[in-house]
C-alpha cells in the first residue's frame, strides 16, 4: 500500500493500460471497462512508462474531464499520459490546436471553422456520391471477391479530402502510407516522427505554391493562402500543420468507420432488410455505428493543471487521465444493453461521443457523417446481396492503431 500525500490509501497498481479486447467479441470495447465501471469507475493504472494514470468509463465523468477547465490536452504539460511509445512521439508531433490549450487551441480552430460548417460540407454531398458510384462502379467492374477495405472505404475519404485540401490525388499512396505509420501504436518513434516531418515537407512545398498562385481558391488550402497566410493573419508553419492535421484525420478515421459499419450489418440482416425497405433510417444506423465502434479508441489523453474532483475522486494537479470515447459510449447508464449494435435505437436525447466533447471535439464531424450517410444510403441500393466472402472469424484487425478498424474485408454480392 501506498500512502498518497491526502491520507488517501492506494493499492499497488497490477492493472496495466490499455487493456486488451476479448478475442472472441473484436468489435466490442476491452471487457474490462465494463467490470471497472461496476466497481471503481474512475481507475488509477499504470502505462508502459510504469505512469500511474487514471480511467474514466463513465458517460458523466467523460463529459466532465473534458469540459473542465482544470485539464490540460497538451503534451508539453508535465505528466500527460501516452498508451505507448510511438503515441507519445505522435503527440509530440502535432503542433497545431488538437495538442493546444485554450486560449491559442480556440485561436487556431476558428481559422477553419468555417470550412467545416453543415451547409459548406453539405455542397459535397454530389461530389461524394459521384466518387462512391465511380468506386463502385469500378469494384463491381472487377468483380467478386473484392477487398471493401482497398476499394471502397479507404478510397473515398481518401479522395475527398484530398480534393477539399487541394492536394493532387496522385500523391495518395505515399501521403496515406505516412498517415498510417502516424496512427500506429507499435511503430519505432523514430520512423513515426520522420512519417510527420515527411508530410510536413510535403504540405510546406505544397502551400508555398498556393501562396505564390491562390487562383480562385477552389480547395481549402488556397482559401487559408488567400484568407489567412498572404494578409499575415496566420503563419505559414501555423498552416502546415494544420494542413497535415486535416489530411491525417480525414480519411483514416471515416474508412476504418465504413469497414466497421458494413461489417456489423452484414453480422445481422435482418438490420440490412429493415435499411433497403426504409432508406430514413440511415442516418440512426450511422449514428449506432459511431457509438458502438467508438473507432478512436486511444483518444482524449489528458492532465489535470489543479486539483479536481471528478465522479467523487480527487484527481491531482500533474495526474494524467484517459477519457476513452468507448467507455463512455457503453456505459450502460446513458446506453441501455450498449453491447448490442441496434440501429433502431431510441436514444431519448442521449447523445454519444463518438466525436468526443468539448472544445476538442471532432471539426471534422459533418463531414464525415456526410461520407457515412452517402455511403449507406449507396450501398444496399446498388448490391443488394452484398456479403462477406470469408467467415467472420478470418478477418484481421488493425489492433495497433490508434484508430481501430479491419486490414481488409473480401466481400462478395
Ligand atoms: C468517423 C470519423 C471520425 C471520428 C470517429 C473522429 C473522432 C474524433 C475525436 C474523438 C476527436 C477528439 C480527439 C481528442 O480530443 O483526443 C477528433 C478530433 C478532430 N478531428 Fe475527427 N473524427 C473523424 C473524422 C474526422 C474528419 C473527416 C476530419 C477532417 C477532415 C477530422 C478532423 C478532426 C480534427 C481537426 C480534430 C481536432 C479538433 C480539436 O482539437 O479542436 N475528423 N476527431
């Protein structure tokens, strides 16, 4: 036992994070979350570095961490937690307003909140569709077994914001390599921060460009050259990393979604039937599948900057805290049977967090609901019998990613 400087007790700590996922059930958070919020919803546990941090899994607590003014999502404050090496070094990396605290993070994030706005994403909406039916067009053309994963759900995000950002779609291959040697738990933190430095060099020759010929600012990175840079409100470093932010969280995020999403209908058809017969309940189905995949699953590290009392625990200046949108997004408490991928569900004003909340939550969000919703509203219109091709339990997952998805998914129809 140790004797903390409130007099409070602690045992020695066994329970080390982040824990892992049953087997048997890859598409449901780790077990222990749900023992751990039964018995000690605010866990203290240790990390690779031998850190003492604490766990938060439950919905009310989530929501409290990060609204709290008392919490840093920095890595420059002292004791910010990392589930790993290389997720330290990715931290490290950004240098933009995903890592800052406010004042400067809000500073940073209005630069692009109009790009972000419901009505300008939903101007993407002909584009997206056009894309999704040339992709599949393309897959059906090739014909059965294909891989949705290579075909369809990365290549769209992966288009989109490519177009959205202005960079040439011919550079997708290498630029996508780097962004998922960023997202990787387990890579070397040497070959991840060359990764970042790399994309960097790529967006800082390709901005330079739109800084010296904006035109008519038809991609976002002409318009924060023409806006922002060239009328020295906003640096040119400032938008680099901002440009590099945008590209990596635009299309590993939503294509780990679409594989995850497609998967758990074609788990029960009878969700696929109720989805042809009635296309208005796409958009509750791709609510379901944000909650109930929870894809960020290493996300919302943060430290305390005071002390704070957080669901009746004092949690100290310095403590680091996860707050894993998939704790909160199964907590029985906001989510009855949360294990259960329903897309009928009545959420009776509960709302998930599946793009986290507060000042940090996701900018890319309508954008990515307008990927998913095109996406499922396309899918079973078009084939109507699609289907895996191997049995459930041959399929691989991305374990170490810090965004969890499948590697591949060979489907048939
Ligand atoms: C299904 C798809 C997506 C999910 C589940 C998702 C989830 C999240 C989550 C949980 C965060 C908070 C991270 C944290 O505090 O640790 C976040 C932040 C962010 N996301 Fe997404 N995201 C998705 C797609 C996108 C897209 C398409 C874009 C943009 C092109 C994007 C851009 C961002 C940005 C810029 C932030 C940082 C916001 C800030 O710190 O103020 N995301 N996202």
């Amino acid at each position: 036992m140790t004797i903390e400087p409130s007099g409070q007790l602690h045992p020695p700590e066994s329970d080390t994070f982040p824990w892992p996922r049953a087997a048997a059930c890859p598409l449901h958070p780790p077990p222990r979350y749900a023992s751990v919020r039964e018995s000690e919803p605010i866990k203290r546990v240790k990390t690779w570095d031998g850190s003492i941090v604490w766990v938060v899994t439950k919905m009310k607590d989530f929501r409290d961490v990060l609204t709290s003014p008392h919490f840093s999502a920095s890595p420059h404050t002292p004791g910010y937690p990392s589930v790993s090496p290389a997720r330290a070094a990715q931290s490290q990396s950004y240098q933009t307003f995903i890592t800052m605290d406010s004042p400067e993070h809000g500073q940073r994030r209005r630069t692009l909140t109009k790009e972000f706005m419901m009505k300008r994403i939903d101007e993407l909406r002909p584009f997206v569709q056009q894309t999704l039916d040339a992709l599949l067009d393309r897959m059906i053309e090739k014909g059965a077994p294909a891989d949705f994963i290579h075909d369809v759900a990365l290549p769209l995000p992966s288009v989109v914001i490519s177009i959205m950002l202005g960079v040439p779609y011919e550079d997708h291959a290498r630029l996508q390599s780097l962004s998922s040697n960023r997202m990787n738990l387990d890579i070397s933190p040497a070959l991840l921060r060359q990764s970042a430095q790399e994309m960097e060099q790529y967006i800082d020759r390709l901005l330079r460009e739109k800084e010296q010929s904006p035109g008519d600012g038809n991609d976002l990175l002409s318009r924060l050259a023409i806006e922002w840079i060239n009328p020295g409100k906003l640096s040119h470093a400032d938008a680099v990393q901002m440009g590099a932010l945008l590209y990596l969280a635009g299309h590993e995020t939503t294509a780990n979604q679409i594989g995850l999403g497609l998967l758990s209908l074609l788990e029960d058809r009878a969700q696929v039937d109720a989805l042809i017969a009635d296309p208005s309940l796409v958009r509750g189905a791709v609510e379901e599948m944000l909650r109930f995949h929870s894809i960020t699953h290493m996300n919302s590290a943060r430290v305390a900057t005071a002390d704070v009392m957080i669901g009746g625990q004092l949690i100290r200046k310095g403590e680091g805290v996860f707050a894993p949108v998939q704790a909160a997004n199964h907590d029985p408490d906001a989510f009855p049977e949360p294990d259960r991928f329903d897309i009928h569900r009545e959420t009776k004003g509960a709302s998930h967090v599946a793009f986290s909340f507060g000042v940090h939550q996701c900018l890319g969000q309508p954008l990515a609901r307008l990927e998913l919703q095109v996406m499922f509203e396309t899918l079973f219109k078009r084939l109507p019998t699609l289907r895996l091709a191997v049995p459930p339990d041959a399929l691989e997952f991305k374990r170490n990613g810090n965004v969890f998805g499948l590697v591949s998914m060979p489907v048939a129809w």
